[in-house]
C-alpha cells in the first residue's frame, strides 16, 4: 500500500472556517480521505478533517516559510535586547 504524506487524525479542538475548493480539489480529497480511511484502520474520516493537517505539513516542508519563520523569530528576540540596552543608554 503507498504511504500517504498524513497519518492519523488528531481529534483536536477546531477552529471554524469556511472556504471555497475547486470541484476537482474536493473530488480528490475525498478520494484522500477513502484511501486515508482505509490505510490508518480509521474507517471514513471526514474530507474536511484533512484540510487542516494537509495545511500544516504543507507549510511545516516549505523551506522559504521555515526561514521567514526563523528570521521573525530571531527579530522578535532581539527586539527585546535592544529595548533594554536603550533604558541603560
């Protein structure tokens, strides 16, 4: 059996949002979340469900969004630094 990029669903509290696929989009992500079903023995998981941890991979591979990220983060700590040492100044 091919291995899929997702594993199991985490029951998690969700957060409501409505969006617009494109008909083939959804065509495929239920077919998805069939063989999904089928691989991980969680019988029929709701193609919405998949929405969710498909974006988080998704963006958790994406190499340019991992480096903005890094980049945000490492401004943000140093933004605290600076305004200590002005106090001092």
């Amino acid at each position: 059996m091919a291995k899929l990029k997702l594993g199991t669903i985490p029951d998690d509290k969700p957060i409501k949002l409505t969006i617009e696929l494109p008909a083939a989009v959804h065509r495929d992500l239920v077919a998805y979340a069939n063989v999904l079903g089928r691989e991980t023995g969680q019988g029929a998981v709701e193609p919405a469900k998949l929405i969710g941890p498909m974006l988080a991979r998704f963006m958790a591979t994406d190499r340019a969004f991992a480096k903005s990220q890094r980049a945000s983060s490492a401004a943000q700590r140093q933004q605290p630094e600076r305004a200590s040492s002005e106090k001092t100044a």
